[in-house]
C-alpha cells in the first residue's frame, strides 16, 4: 500500500482521478459490464472510482479471469 | 499578472479541474486539433522522414552552435541589420528599450513572440512609459484580460467565447452578451488595423534564422507581423539562440513539419522572410541566451534546445488537456515547458516534471523527435538529488525502496496492510489521503498471493 505515496495519482490527485473518471466513463459509454487488465495500479485507481459512485462496473485482474473455472 | 507564482502545479491542476464542464470543453479542443495533426501528418508518405530529417538538422545546428551564430552574424550585418547579444532578459529588454528611445518611440506593437513573454518585456517597458500591444488575436486576449498566454500557439484556448466576448465588452466596447467569434475577430481586426497603422516600433519573434543568408522567417495565421513590420520605422526581431537552420533549403523540411504538428494546416498561411530593411527603415535583431547555453550544457537535456514551438506535445498530453496551461506557471507549459523550466529556475519548477504519467505521446507527436518523457524522467532524478523534491515524495521513496528491498519486508508490509484494511480501515480512509477523497481503497484480499499460491500448490 505504501508505494502509492509517491506516485502521480496522489501527487496529481486532481488530474489523476479526472482522467479515471474519463477512461471510465469512455468504458461505460460503450456498455462494459467488466474491466479487465493487467496492470494492477490501474486496476486499483479504477476500481475507487468506480466504487466511491457505485457503479456495477465490476474490475478483474486478467490472472482473475484465466484462473476462473468454466 | 493574475496568476500566482507560489502555487504548484498539482493546487493550480485542482483549482481548473473544479469547472469540470470547462475541463471537458477544453480536453476535447485540444484533442480535435491533435486528430487534425494526425490526418495531415498521414496525408504524407515522407512524415517520419521529415521528422528525422529535422531531428538530424538541429541536433547538428545544437552541435555547432558557435559557427552558425557568427555566420548569422555576420550575413546580418552585411545585409544591414544590426545585431545585438543578450545575456539574459534585463540585458534583452535593456536593449529594445534603448532602441525605442533613440527614435523617441512610446508605442510599440509586438506579434509571434514567446521570447519576449518569457522575459517580461511589455511589463518592463510599461514601466518606463512605453505601451505595448500584443497583436497576435489569442495574445491579445490574454493581455487585456492581464493573463500569461497558457499554450504557445493557441494562447487562449483555456476561454470560453462568452468570456471574450465579456472583456471585449470591457476593453473595446462591444455590445453586452455579444460572443459570435466572427463578429469578435473583426471587432479586433479593426482595432488592430489601427494599432499597425498608428506604431512606428514593431517587435517580432523568429521561427527559423537562416545562418546561410541572414534572413529569418516568421509563420503566423493573421499576417500581424507583417502589417507591424512593413509599416514601422524601426523592426526588431528577438529571437533565442537555437532558432537557427544551417540553410535556406533546409525551411523545405521544417516549414512542413511545423504547422502540420501545430494545428494539422499543410502550411501557416503566412510564412514571412525578413532579409533586409527597406530604405529609410531600421532594422535590429536580438540574440537571446537566457539560460540556453546553461541547458545546452546538460548533456541530458540539450536535445530540448531543438524545439520548433508547435504546442503538439500540449495538445495531446493528458495531463496538459485536463489542467490547462496556466497550471504549470511558466511561459512555455505542457511537457516541453516542464524539461525548459527547471533549466531556468529548479527550485521554483521543481514539480513541473512531476506533472505527467510519462506516457510518452508527446515523445511520439514532437516533430524533432526530442525524448521529452525521458527527459522528464530524468529531471525528477536530478531534482531529488539537487534536494528540491516535496518532502512526501522523498519519504515515499524511503519506504518503498524499504518494503522492495527484502522479501520478508515485503511480505510483512503486505500483511499489515491487509490487518489494516480489514480491521481499522479508518486508518488508511481518511482526509489526510489524497487517495481517498474522490476514490475508495480496496477492501484488500483475504490472504497474499504468496500465500494463495503456496495453498493450491499443495492441493496438485
């Protein structure tokens, strides 16, 4: 948790979660229902948005979804 | 000036994101004009060429700065210009102003000059009883509005029309409420028709300095420096010692490159040479140092020295599209403004290379192919170990480079802020993290990975 302290999400916080809120909303518009990848900040940053407005849009790692059984 | 000097960039970020419908406005300006880059750029087979072409021609000019300068020079003086070196902005401003009072000039209309922003003329000579009028439309703008410019070629791309529409209404007197941008401009066009016809001074920048011939070549939309240029007495041109081209031939490459990467145009519609004055006519250049042989000696970051201006790094950097100009309180902004600052002042610039996700498009937009995420990169390393770094950034890294640096830190680090995030959440949601306050943190997972997969490892 700690390595998040110095990075731009909290430094830029103002323009970092503008750019979420915009990727998001990027995904929405299209009728994404999962958001998948596999890089883990970004995973994270978007999941908080996501969750603080209550979205149903849910967030899975791609190992998520490889490891899942049919 | 309105802007204050003291906030970083990050406060002057959070204070523009606030209008968010004003942001998105301006995020998708900025970003239609970067799509316009794209389909000009690929309308030409040669794009790549011409790009590394240009590269090659300035990394050579940077290179061999000193036998372009004296030729310039020299092909200047031969063509009857006179030239004048200057040091650093005082010595730059101390040089127009004497040159006005020697004619007995008070006014003086100036177009297509960040130069001479980045050293505070107008204030300077205002200060000693000369006016200056900023002829440029966008430029216009902002000075009457007594604004910086926030992007080099669109200076007032952060305003909305109705906010134009307003000053005008202040300054020039147009009807309340009037924001038709065709209306505005000839409203403009003809307070400036009289501004070119009425100055005998007129000061412009230079795009690209020939060191063959002595000319310089100056690219606008609105022909304002030529209508200040043809009708004055005494023309001054200050330009920054990297404008040079080694020859004539080589504006073919740049002349192409430069309003294609600005605004998606083939070519600016005027693009003015400047030679030789006419009869009776004073001709003056000012060669302007002002920090760029200080950056020129950094090895990694002289390449910056071969910017062009075109602002397409502004246009398609994230961070820049969603915080604005303004926000990174230095003449030039955007990415490339955030490698020159710190060159000028590290102490006062110190969060600007801070200010990007160091994606890297503007590296992949920039017509001279200038590394300008690395060298932003490389900048954070350099102001760390300068001691400019925010406290919090420093003390971050002290505790990551702790929890990487052995396994068992590693794995107790994840195990108390598992602890944490089950048991006392509060500890970690609350104000005093900048995480929280538009974005929850996880709920965190049962057990590490480490854990999980020594579980199933067993089960097989």
């Amino acid at each position: 948790m700690l390595w998040i302290w110095r990075n731009f999400c909290v430094a830029e916080e103002a323009v970092s979660v503008k750019m979420g809120k915009d990727r998001v909303t990027d995904h929405t518009k299209h009728g994404a229902e999962y958001i998948t990848s596999s890089d883990l900040s970004c995973l994270m940053h978007l999941e908080g948005i996501l969750h603080r407005n209550k979205s149903a849009v849910k967030i899975m790692h791609i190992a998520e979804i490889l490891n899942a059984e049919l | 000036m309105k802007q204050t000097k003291t906030k970083d960039h990050a406060s002057l970020a959070e204070a523009f994101i606030k209008d968010e419908e004003r942001v998105d406005w301006h995020d998708g300006a900025l970003w239609f004009i970067r799509q316009k880059r794209d389909i000009a750029s690929k309308q030409i087979p040669e794009w790549e060429q011409l790009r590394e072409a240009a590269s090659t021609i300035k990394s050579n000019v940077i290179s061999n700065l000193h036998d372009y300068l004296l030729q310039f020079e020299a092909n200047l003086t031969r063509n009857g210009v006179t030239v004048h070196w200057a040091a650093d902005a005082d010595e730059h401003n101390a040089i127009v102003y004497s040159i006005l009072k020697a004619k007995e000039i008070t006014q003086m209309v100036k177009s297509k000059s960040m130069l001479t922003e980045e050293c505070q003329l107008n204030e300077y000579l205002e200060e000693r009883g000369i006016e200056v009028i900023n002829s440029d439309l966008g430029e216009y703008i902002q000075q009457i509005d007594k604004e910086p410019p926030s992007h080099i070629v669109l200076p007032c791309i952060h305003k909305r029309k109705e906010e134009i529409g307003e000053l005008f209404h202040e300054h020039l007197g147009t009807e309340k409420g009037m924001s038709d941008p065709t209306q505005l401009t000839r409203v403009a066009r003809k307070h400036l028709r009289n501004v070119f016809l009425t100055r005998r001074g007129a000061l412009t920048g230079v795009n690209f300095a020939v060191a063959e011939t002595g000319e310089y070549v100056v690219c606008t939309n609105e022909g304002n420096a030529d209508m200040g240029a043809h009708l004055s007495e005494v023309q001054i041109a200050s330009m920054g010692l990297e404008k040079l081209i080694p020859q004539k031939k080589h504006l073919s490459i740049f002349l192409r490159l430069l309003a294609r990467s600005a605004t998606g145009q083939p070519i600016t519609i005027y693009s003015s040479h400047y030679k030789k004055p006419r009869p009776g006519q004073e001709m003056h250049l000012i060669l302007v140092d002002a920090g760029r042989t200080r950056q020129l000696g950094r090895v990694d970051f002289r390449d910056s020295l071969k910017c062009i201006k075109c602002g397409s790094c502004m246009n398609t950097c994230p961070v820049y599209r969603k915080s604005g100009g303004l926000s990174y309180h230095n003449t030039i902004s955007g990415p490339i403004g955030a490698i020159l600052a710190p060159n000028l002042d590290m102490k006062k610039h110190a969060d600007l290379p801070y200010a990007s996700t160091l994606c890297g498009s503007c590296s992949n937009v920039c017509p001279v192919k200038i590394n300008i995420h690395g060298q932003l990169y490389k900048w954070r390393q350099e102001i760390v170990k300068e001691g400019y770094a925010a406290n919090t950034k420093a003390l971050g890294m002290k505790a990551m480079a702790w929890t990487l640096s052995s396994p068992g830190n590693f794995t107790s680090a994840g195990n108390a802020g598992r602890w944490f995030m089950h048991n006392i959440p509060f500890v970690v949601n609350n104000r005093f993290n900048p995480w929280y306050k538009q974005r929850d943190m996880p709920e965190g997972p049962k057990e590490s990975f480490a854990a999980w997969y020594a579980r199933n490892e067993k089960k097989e």
